[in-house]
C-alpha cells in the first residue's frame, strides 16, 4: 500500500487516495454513510459466502464462485473500503487529531484488516485445490466461518463506536469535508458481480453470533483495548471535562 508523506513524515490521505483513482472531497456525513453503506453489502456477502461454502461440501458450489467471493472481498472489502478507512478517515484522526493509531480502536481495526488479509490466503489456497479431503474441508469451512465472524464483529464496531465518535470528533474539530473517490472500473466491474452471487447463494446468518453496538460485545474489549472512553479521553464526549469523567484512573 503506498504512502505519500508531507515534509514531517506525516502521510497524507489526500495524495495517497489520488493515487488510485481521480479524488475529490466530500462531507464526513456522506463518507460515514458510504462507508455503512459498504458495510450492509460486505455483511450480506460475507452471509452468501457461508452459503456457496455449504453448497460446496455437498458439491453444488463451483469452486470458480468461492474464488469471485475471494475477489470481492480482496478489491471491494480491502483495497477499496478498508484503504479508504485507513488512508483518509484513520489518516486525518490520528494525523490531525492527534488520536493514538498504535492503541486502541484505530489499532483494533487496522489490524483486524491485516487478519482479514491472512485468513483470506489461506481460504483461496483451500479452494484452489482440487479435490479436498474430510479434514480439508473441515477446515475450509471452520476458516471461512472465522473470517465472516470476525468481519462482522468488525462492522458492528465501526459502525456502533469508530464511526459514531471519530464524527463528533471530527466536528468538535471543525473538520467539515474528507478526501473521498468513487470505484475505479476494474471496482465497478468486481461490485456488480455481488448481486449475482448473492441470487445464486442466497445469503445464511449464522443464528449463534452475538452481534450488537458498543465497545463491551468488540472481541477486542479490555484484551487489546479499554475503549474509546479511556483510548480517547482527551476528545470523547466522555474526557472533556475530568471531574465529568465517568471511568477515572
């Protein structure tokens, strides 16, 4: 992933988005809300991949389909809507808002992106064998399980915390309007095959995850992070005034 630093070493998100498609600026509201928006799609092909995961146990998935969810969620997930994440919205907070990037959520989240990465390797070599045997396909299903999991549990706490508070931060900021850019061509073409996979492979919730809003139900909390209250005292809601501040040392 390239970065394009000013003269202090600090990386600029506008210069490192235009490098992948022409860029412009839009306001942190319209950002925030593609970025949900993104989510809903991302959440429902993570669902339609357990799906054709299923299916190809029981030899009535084409290995070729498993391998376009692959790309999807390699070009779509990542190179556009985490890169995005990463190189202007957790840019402009922990570059302009000083917030930390080595702790707390905006450390949960990218290296959350990095697993992602990780597991989505070892699921394409699975799939990419020809034939699988019992215990190979135990694990196909056992990796792709992980992965959907843990991506929305991902979402759920952008969605709930990152994105609730980086915009008020934003605001009390005066920070207005962020870089942003649409789909390249090569995107577009990999976003429209979505809804094709999603009719083919009906989407299956997995019924046992607990999913909801808030720093406690991140599988993160108090392992690798104590929550935006404490990792952002200084600019939540929750640290502008010490004697108001409902978690002290």
């Amino acid at each position: 992933m390239a970065r394009w630093c000013d003269p202090g070493g600090v990386v600029r998100a506008d210069a490192v988005i235009a490098s992948r498609a022409c860029t412009c600026h839009c306001a942190v509201m319209k950002l925030l809300k593609d970025l949900r928006a993104e989510h809903d799609l991302i959440d429902q092909m993570l669902d339609s991949f357990r799906t054709a995961v299923i299916q190809l146990s029981h030899g009535q998935a084409r290995p070729k389909d498993l391998l376009r969810f692959i790309t999807f969620f390699r070009v779509i997930a990542d190179e556009f809507h985490h890169a995005r994440e990463e190189e202007v919205l957790f840019a402009v907070l922990v570059n302009q808002l000083q917030l930390p990037g080595d702790r707390g959520p905006i450390a949960v989240m990218t290296d959350d992106h990095r697993k992602f990465r990780v597991l989505l390797d070892q699921i394409q070599q699975l799939i990419e064998q020809r034939t699988l045997s019992p215990a190979e396909q135990v694990q196909l299903r056992t990796a792709t399980e992980r992965y959907i999991e843990s991506m929305q549990h991902h979402i759920d706490a952008e969605n709930s915390v990152l994105f609730v508070e980086g915009e008020i931060c934003l605001r009390d900021a005066g920070i207005s309007e962020l870089a942003c850019r649409g789909l390249t061509a090569k995107e577009m073409k990999i976003r429209f095959t979505a809804e094709e996979l999603m009719h083919r492979y009906p989407p299956t919730a997995n019924v046992e995850i607990i999913r909801g809003d808030g720093c406690p139900l991140c599988p993160a909390y108090q392992v690798t992070c104590d929550g935006y209250e404490r990792e952002w005292a200084k600019v939540s809601r929750w640290g502008r005034a010490e004697e108001d501040d409902p978690l002290p040392d």
